[in-house]
C-alpha cells in the first residue's frame, strides 16, 4: 500500500492544564493574532472559573495548544484555543476538542457555543466539521483588529 501524501499527523497527550504551562500557552497565543488575546493572567485565572475545562495538546514535553471552556448547567462554551502554528493541520486542535466535548457530555451539557472570528475561515471549517452550525454574528466583538465574530453552536442528540 501506498504512503499517503500530506501533512503528518501525530498522536498528541491531552491533559489538564498545568501552573507550569501558562509560559507556553502565551507563547501560542502571541503567534496565533486570530485567537483572542488573554494575558498570562487571565489563562492561569481560567481554571478557577466555575465548571472550567482546561486543557492542553502536548507532544513529548511540548505544549502544542490549548483549550479553555466552561460549563454551566446545560449549556457550554468555548473560551479559546489555539495550536502553535507548526502544528496546525496536524489534529492537536481536533484532539483538544474531541476532548472538551467528551467531557461536557459527562456533565450532561445539551448545547455548546464559540464566537470565531468572522474572517477565520479555516476555523469556522474547522468547527462545521465537528458539527458545529452558524446561528449568529456578532458586530465589533473582537479587538486588535477590531472585527465581527460569528457564533456557532452545537448540539448535543440523546
């Protein structure tokens, strides 16, 4: 059989965040200008939020990407992710989400919801492919640059 063509895709971890990896999701961050912008202080604050799932894609011993949601009663959102540029298109992304909406179906979530930047339409494929639909947008939501998001939502079938 033939070797397929394209890029490679590797096994990454998925885990819970870690005190210690704040460094390095900053650091994806200040690489990826279409993710939202938080501080180094606002991403170690995220796992103190109330039904927060924070998650990272780790290869070896490198952080790859990360994932911050919240739950709250049925319903859920996606904060933010990003995956270092060299590993996009690889499924750190694909596994960080998988991840995510594993565990809010443990928590029974009947609904997710994300803003994405309108202009981004590798993520909004990104996120239609994992069933994700557009139900909205959002004019002048983002910042630096200024932009419209588009909300998408998931729903979860008995």
């Amino acid at each position: 059989m033939a070797a397929k063509t394209g890029a490679v895709k590797s096994r990454v971890a998925i885990r819970p965040l870690a005190t210690s990896d704040v460094p390095a999701v900053t650091r994806i961050l200040k690489s990826s200008p279409e993710a939202a912008n938080w501080s180094e202080r606002s991403i170690a604050e995220a796992a103190a939020y109330a039904g927060a799932v924070v998650l990272v894609s780790e290869l070896g011993s490198e952080v790859t990407g990360f994932l911050i949601g919240r739950a709250t009663g049925d319903e859920a959102e996606i904060l933010n992710i990003a995956v270092a540029r060299e590993r996009r298109r690889r499924g750190d992304g694909g596994a960080l989400l998988e991840a995510v909406l594993a565990e809010f179906k443990v928590r029974r979530v009947k609904r997710i919801f994300l803003e994405v930047r309108d202009s981004n339409e590798s993520a909004i494929a990104f996120y239609s492919k994992h069933s994700f639909s557009k139900v909205g947008r959002r004019p002048g939501y983002y910042r630096e640059p200024e932009e419209a998001a588009l909300l998408m939502e998931k729903i979860f079938t008995a």
